[in-house]
C-alpha cells in the first residue's frame, strides 16, 4: 500500500512538472536583451559576404513611418565559436549553417529553445547562392515572426497589470476591451470617445479610441480616414497652446495595409502626426476596424511624442496596446463573418 501511495505521488509529480512545461516553461530562464535585439550566428566569412549583406538588408532596414531612420531590428552578430550560454538567452536568434556538410536545407522556426519566451530561427543551406534562395523565400515570414513575438511579449506583460480604470471604462462606454499598463490615465472620454494617454517629463504615449457610424466600403479609403481622423483629433486633442491641436501629418503618404485583426475587416495606417499651429509631432499607428454587429468603425489612433529620442520601441508600446483592442460582441460578429462567407 505504501508503494501505491508513492508511486501516485511520484506520478502525480511529474505530471504537474510536464503541464506545467507545456503552459509556461517555468524551468526555463527569462530571456534577455533588449527589445527588437537579433542575435546572428553565422561565421565571419559569412556575415562580410553575400549572406550577411543579405541579413542586414533586410532585417536591419529602416522601420516604415518614424521621423527618423531606426532599423526595423538591431543587429548582433556572433560567430558559432563565440555563441555560447551568456548569448544563447537572448529574445531573437537566427542561427545559420552555410556549409557542403548540410544535409537538409531549409529554414526552421523554434521557440523556446533555451530561454523564455524566445523566438529562434534556423537557416540552413550548402552554399551561399542557396541561403539567398531560402532567405528570400522566407523572409516576410521571418520578419513577421520576430515582430509578432515582440508584440506578444509585451501584450503578456499589459495583460497581466492591466490599468483596470480604463480598461472598465473602454467596457462600459465603448463596448470594446484594450488593455494597456499602469501608468495610463483617462485624458478626456465622451460618448463613443476616450482619449488616454501616459505622461513624462521625456515622453509622451496616448492612445485616442472612438466610433462612428459605419455606412459605405469608402470608409477604409485613405482619405477618408485620414479626415475622419483629424475631425476627431481637432476637437478632442488640443496641445499645450491656445488653438493648437493634433492633426495627422499630409506631408508625407500615410502607409495603408488591409487586413483582418479578431477576423474583422481592418486598415492599419501608420504616419506621422504634427500639431497645427505648434511644432510638436511624432509617429503614430492606427487601426479601423468594422464592428460589424453594431453597425460601426472602431479606430483606435496610438501616437508617441519624445523629441531627441529614438521611436520605434515607443510607438511598438503602443502598437501592442492598439492590437490588443477587441469587440465585445465579437461572437455577433464572427456569426454575420461566417454568414456572408456562406453567401458567396
């Protein structure tokens, strides 16, 4: 009998230890680095010729929509010799072997591999005209795969210290959940409007949600978000001097991408925002999306003000927040989707 007990004990144990492996790998060290680091393994021969042109033409070009140049990643390379356990942690690692002794060339995703949670991605070709190959083909979805980790990672983080003032408020009087961290304040909110925004002597981080009817498919057309956009932000956004307020910036072309965010029809549009008749500005994302149970556009507008500091790990702050926004009756929603679907 007492064999039975410790055997249960034993087996109940390590069945913990498993589940627990599989929801979060507790045993497994935080990552390290800095947001939007990228660890290279590749040989120093490698990196000085066509491959490592190829990684840093790529991975390491100018992020879209900042009013500086920043690259979308920050490059580290390591030689294999020189990857050893004090890099192994880091969040991001591309690992490649560029040899005749590869057997299998391809390019493979793992996460988790030494560190959590981390993304890692390995390349493997015999030569370096075939890691072109490889590297081309894939590299929309090696981009997309770093940068979504980084959105999630920071998600994981608001989600667990959610500011809950306004995440109740965006509940309550806009029908739609968004979670952003503490520290965020309700800057001003009205029907069918909230603005709300993080304040430092440095930085500015604010985050402006509302609705309006939706009526036509010209609606998500870049003009008419961008006026839809600048008729809510100049009656609602004022700056610091008299009759100054947010507008979004027509000196330069707005970057659209349609898409579907929660499976409902969505624009991205990214830019950069100035104040009229002041000189404040600085980059912004926005999303549109249909909430199509109510009949209405949701947009929520993320912007960042800090002059004489880097931007892009600011605005992804905020991109994370505007991404995690959701419909309240997405069930209502995902019914009318699948209906359509079936229609045609």
């Amino acid at each position: 009998m007492k064999r039975i007990v410790i055997h249960l004990l034993l087996t109940i144990f390590v069945t913990v230890v498993f589940q627990s492996c599989n929801d979060v790998p507790v045993l497994r060290q935080n990552i390290t680095g800095r947001a939007n680091e990228l660890v290279i393994v590749i040989s120093d021969e490698s990196w000085e010729g066509k491959p490592g042109e190829l990684l840093r033409d790529i991975l390491a070009q100018p992020h879209v929509a900042l009013p500086q140049s920043e690259p979308i990643f920050d490059l580290i390379n390591v030689p294999r010799v020189g990857f050893k356990k004090i890099f192994r942690s880091t969040r991001n690692i591309i690992q490649t072997s560029i040899s005749s002794n590869v057997e299998t060339p391809g390019v493979i995703f793992k996460d988790d591999v030494w560190a959590y949670p981390q993304a890692t991605v390995e390349i493997n070709a015999k030569n370096a005209a075939q890691f072109e190959e490889l590297f081309n083909e894939n590299s929309g979805k090696i981009m997309s795969y770093f940068l979504t980790a980084e959105k999630k990672r920071l998600t994981m983080n608001y989600q667990k210290y959610a500011e809950k003032l306004v995440l109740n408020s965006l509940n309550e009087n806009l029908g739609v959940t968004m979670t952003v961290p503490p520290g965020f304040a309700i800057a001003r909110q009205k029907k069918d409007f909230i603005w709300v925004r993080y304040e430092t002597p440095e930085i500015s981080q604010g985050i402006v949600v509302y609705t309006f009817p939706y009526i036509s498919d010209s609606t998500f057309t870049e003009n008419y978000l961008v006026a839809k956009n600048d008729s809510v932000l100049e009656i609602n956004v004022p700056g610091s001097t008299a009759g100054s307020y947010m507008a979004v910036e027509k000196q330069i072309d707005q970057v659209l991408k349609p898409f579907e965010h929660n499976k409902n029809y969505t624009v991205e549009m990214r830019g950069l925002w100035r104040l009229e008749n002041d000189f404040m500005g600085g980059p912004y994302i926005s999303l549109a999306e249909l909430d199509a149970s109510n009949q209405r556009v949701v947009v929520a507008f993320g912007y960042v003000f800090a002059p004489s500091k880097d931007k892009r790990n600011l605005l992804q702050q905020v991109e994370a927040m505007v991404y995690s926004l959701k419909m309240n009756k997405q069930a209502e929603n995902d019914k009318i989707s699948s209906q359509i679907k079936m229609g045609n």
